[in-house]
C-alpha cells in the first residue's frame, strides 16, 4: 500500500472502544473524528487504538512469522539467527536480514506501520485540548498519545536517520505530503514529546496496568540521550525511574502469572482468551518441523498441531551462548535444548515459552522496558563520565548478584564498558536490544564482520544443514541506518 494514500486513509482515524479492560476493543467504524472526539469516553477509546498496532508489531507481524522488533533487534545481530529448512523457502527474507545480505529496501517496509501509530497519536493530540472532560484524566490520556508519538518517531529515526514529521491530523490532501526533516529536527521532537509525556502521564502504582507510565517516557528519553552519548543527560532522566525494584528470580519476571510486576516498567499486553490478543511468537522459536506430541509436551495445550510449514527463528547463536557465565541463573530462563521430529537437538530461545491452554494463543507479554535496564544504563552512563567507576560497578553489580554471579572484577573504564555491552547482551536478549546496541556503540563493523567470517567458515554450527551454506554476499552490508521505502519515493514530491 502507498504510504501516501496510507496516511489519506487515516484522515478518518476509527477506534475500539474501552469498558472494563482496554483489551477489550469494540468498533465505532461508523463515527468520523469531527463527531467522535467529544467526550472523555471518546478520547479513551481513541487512546485504546493507539495500543493495537504496537501490541501487532511486537508479535508476528504479517507473513515476517516472528516479532520484528525481535528480528531487527536480535536476528540482525550476533545474537540470534535461523536454523536453515531446505523445505521451506518462505523465510528467505529473514534469513537474508539475519546474514546482513545486501537489500535495497531492508526495512522499508515498516515506514508505514509507524505513520499509522503517529496518525492515531496525532488525532488524540490535536484534539483532546479543546474537550472537556476532568483535566487529571485529560493529562494521562495526552500523555500515553505522546508517548508512542515519540516511541514511534524513536523508531524511524533509528532506522531511516530521519522522518516526515507530522505532528497534527492530516485533514486535507495537501498535507498527506510533506518534506523530511534531518535527524536533529527528528531527535528534538522525541525529546520533546517524552519529556511532555513524562510530566503528564501517571507513576505505575496510580497507573492503570498495561498502559504507558510516567516511568516508561523517563526510560525513553534516556534511551535517545544514551544513544547520542549525552550521559548526564541521560543519568538525570534515569533518576526520575522511580516505584520499581528488580525481582529476586530472573525467569519470574517473564511468567505471564506475573504480568506488570514490580521490575516491569512497560510490556505489551497479550491475553490468551483471544486470538486477537493472544502472542505466538514462541512458536516461530520452536523446531520445524515438530509433532503435534511435542508440541503439546512444550505448551500444555489441548489442541495441539505439529509445525511443518515454518523455519525456526532466533535461534541462540554460539557466541551468545559462550558469553555466560558458570552458573548464571538466566541460561535455564531463557535458553533449553530442544529436538525437532527428526531427533535433531538445537537450543531454542524459550523466554516466552510458558503453558496455555490453546494452539498459538499465549499469554506471554512483551519487554520494552524494565527496571534492569535501567540500572544498565545508568552503569554505562555513570562510567562514561568518568572518575565515578566504583559507583558504576555498582549499578552493573545488582544486575550480576540478581543472575547468582560475583561481581564485575572490571578495573578500568574502558573494561567496564565492556562488561557493561556484554551484560546488556545476555540480560536483555530476545528483548530487542542487541543491534541497536552495536549500532549506537559503532561496533557493528567490528563484531557483525568477524562472526559473520566464522558462520562462513563454518555453516553447520550455525544452523545450516548438509552442504548449504550462507549466499555468497552474505555478511556484506554493514549498514545502520536504511533506505526509505520507494513507495515514499514516488508519492511524496519532496522526497527524492
């Protein structure tokens, strides 16, 4: 679909409505946005809308068959990849992002799903100002749209450097155009939007769970600040995450019986009673193909199905699994060894691996941000600056004592940052965040290069099977930031 005539389509922006659980969405297709935006119910329900494309792309989105926020942040990366099935040539696109292969349009595709994010945000944003309804309400309503206006240009931003930015409701055709903004213009609009949002969204004991908090604007401007090595800026930002602690189990923290726990700042919701609302991504981590006997031995569900039509997707890579530790307690939470029906034994990622009741219906929640990440970056942001290496070591220490490590014997700054980048890497992976990680550290050359040279050298270890092996441009385009689509391109006069 043309972005453009994408954005035309969001004119008359329609969304679910809101009773007792926001996941409980109704259609309202017969209201236009002059008539719907009157009352405090309205601009809920509006709000409601925001959360359904985001709860869509941290799940499969589309044909991808696997989370894309898991695929760019973890697949594109050392972290994970695929185990090749020659039986099964539908994945190739993904394999291709997993092996860095050259693509004109890598990503491309999700210019659109941001804009439709944004077009919602921005219906909620112009319009809530001139309703009236009681004002404490009113702020946390703007505030959760403002939030994912910046969360979204967040990501355009780390994928294209820069955005089209539209920052009212499109409401005539001319305005479904306009030109791109640079990256500085695109950095201060998220900074400026967060921190609005941090100002007038509610703490997570006030908050209505599921939904954005004060906490999570805080998490994300610290995120754009440690992204542009600003780390006063971001130490000052990561102060303000406050009413949260780390929980005393790393695999309790996944368990969806502990949904919105004490370290979760913001996670997408899935509930099982829907397939609308369900997450399956676990499922595209499993083995293809597989029995419906295993499947049901690994999800406790009734209705078991085998997987026959698949490829299995963010599957630990041996450098991710060399960088434990003896005896750190997350290995058993988020990696198991597992066979397919044909015996053959891999390790799978199985964080979000938890009994339910219903094929491919799960209960299991997103990450997109949590307190141990916080006090990640705080390590990494207090060390940056220097002189300050033992209260650093630290922040990175609680993270280690959590997993059952000693801590860090890091004596330098420079070795610090190091363990810092690793614990990143073993604390938060399957979470998204190991590309983004290299990109903003400019160790994408450096690491992606050399694995990408022994996954070559040596294609059985890494998933391939009898005498295939990655294409010949494999591990060739290093590049970290992407084109626009074409479709922009073509339809937008001023875009070249």
């Amino acid at each position: 679909m043309k972005s453009k005539y994408i954005i035309i389509g969001l004119l008359l922006v329609f969304f679910a409505s809101c009773k007792d659980d926001f996941l409980d969405l109704s259609s309202n297709e017969s209201l236009t946005t002059a008539t719907y935006f009157q009352t405090e119910d309205d601009f809920t329900a509006a709000v409601n809308g925001i959360y359904t494309p985001v709860r869509q792309w941290m799940g499969p989105l589309g044909d991808v068959g696997t989370s894309p926020s898991i695929m760019i942040g973890d697949m594109h990366s050392d972290l994970a990849r695929y185990y090749f099935n020659p039986n099964y040539r539908a994945g190739s696109d993904v394999e291709n992002i997993a092996d860095f292969v050259p693509e004109v349009d890598r990503f491309s595709s999700y210019w659109t799903e941001f804009y439709t994010w944004i077009s919602r945000c921005n219906s909620v944003i112009g319009y809530i100002d001139d309703a009236s309804f009681d004002a404490d309400t009113k702020s946390n309503l703007k505030g959760q749209a403002l939030f994912f206006r910046a969360y979204s240009y967040w990501w355009l931003h780390r994928l294209y450097g820069q955005a089209v930015l539209h920052l009212e409701p499109v409401s005539t055709l001319a305005e479904t155009s306009k030109e791109l903004s640079d990256e500085a213009a695109v950095k201060a609009q998220i900074i400026a939007d967060a921190g609005e949002a941090a100002n007038l969204l509610l703490g997570k004991a006030a908050q209505q769970a599921g939904r954005v908090t004060k906490g999570a604007a805080y998490m994300l401007l610290a995120d754009v600040y440690m992204w542009y090595g600003e780390w006063a800026n971001a130490e000052s930002a990561l102060k303000n995450v406050t009413g949260y602690s780390l929980l005393t189990n790393y695999a309790d923290i996944f368990n969806p019986a502990n949904k919105n726990n004490a370290e979760s700042i913001f996670e997408i919701q899935y509930s099982s009673a829907s397939a609308d609302y369900s997450s399956s991504f676990v499922y595209n981590m499993f083995p293809f193909p597989s029995t419906a006997e295993q499947v049901a031995v690994w999800t406790g569900v009734s209705n078991p199905e085998g997987l026959t039509e698949g490829e299995m997707m963010a599957v630990p890579t041996p450098e991710f699994l060399a960088a434990y530790e003896d005896g750190d307690a997350r290995y058993a939470a988020t990696v198991q060894t597992v066979q397919n029906a044909d015996g053959v034994e891999t390790p799978m990622c199985s964080k979000y691996l938890h009994p339910h009741s219903t094929f491919k219906q799960s209960d299991d929640d997103y990450f997109i941000y949590r307190y141990a990440e916080t006090l990640l970056f705080m390590a990494e942001a207090i060390n940056e600056q220097g002189n300050r290496i033992d209260e650093a070591k630290g922040y990175l220490n609680q993270i280690r004592n959590r997993a059952g490590l000693e801590n860090t014997t890091a004596s330098s700054q420079s070795e610090l940052r190091e363990a810092i980048l690793k614990e990143r890497m073993i604390e938060l992976a399957f979470e998204g965040n190991r590309w983004w990680d290299l990109v903003r550290t400019g160790s994408v050359q450096e690491v992606i290069s050399s694995y990408g040279a022994k996954v070559k050298a040596n294609p059985l270890d890494y998933y391939f099977v009898g005498s295939q092996a990655p294409v010949p441009t494999a591990f060739t385009d290093f590049s970290t930031v992407f084109n626009l689509p074409d479709d922009e391109k073509l339809y937008n006069p001023y875009v070249d």
